[in-house]
C-alpha cells in the first residue's frame, strides 16, 4: 500500500447524495434508476467544477 486516503476526503456516490446542496435533486434521479453513481459522479463534478465558490476546491 502507498498511500491510504480517509474516506472522508474521497468523493463517492453517497457523498454526493448527502450533500445538502445535490441531495434533494439527485436522491430522487439516483434512486429511480434515472442516473448509475458513474454519471451521478459525472453530474456533480461538472456542477462543482463550473462553481466559484467550490467547497471541493483546494
């Protein structure tokens, strides 16, 4: 192992979904089968890479 990361720092699907931003639009997306946790992924990281104010950002 070279490196362990806390899963704290990790952006995963479930993160993304409870988020209090995201959350409320892409709970109901992800469990109705409309997005996989690729693109959901894919969605928020778009979405976060376009903000200012990016919590995400270093």
């Amino acid at each position: 192992v070279l490196l362990v990361v806390p899963l704290d720092l990790a952006i995963t699907p479930m993160r993304v979904l409870q988020d209090p931003i995201y959350s409320a639009k892409c709970r109901p997306l992800f469990e109705e089968g409309d997005v996989d946790d690729r693109f959901l992924m894919m969605l928020f990281l778009t979405v976060e890479h376009a903000m200012k104010n990016s919590s995400w950002k270093p």
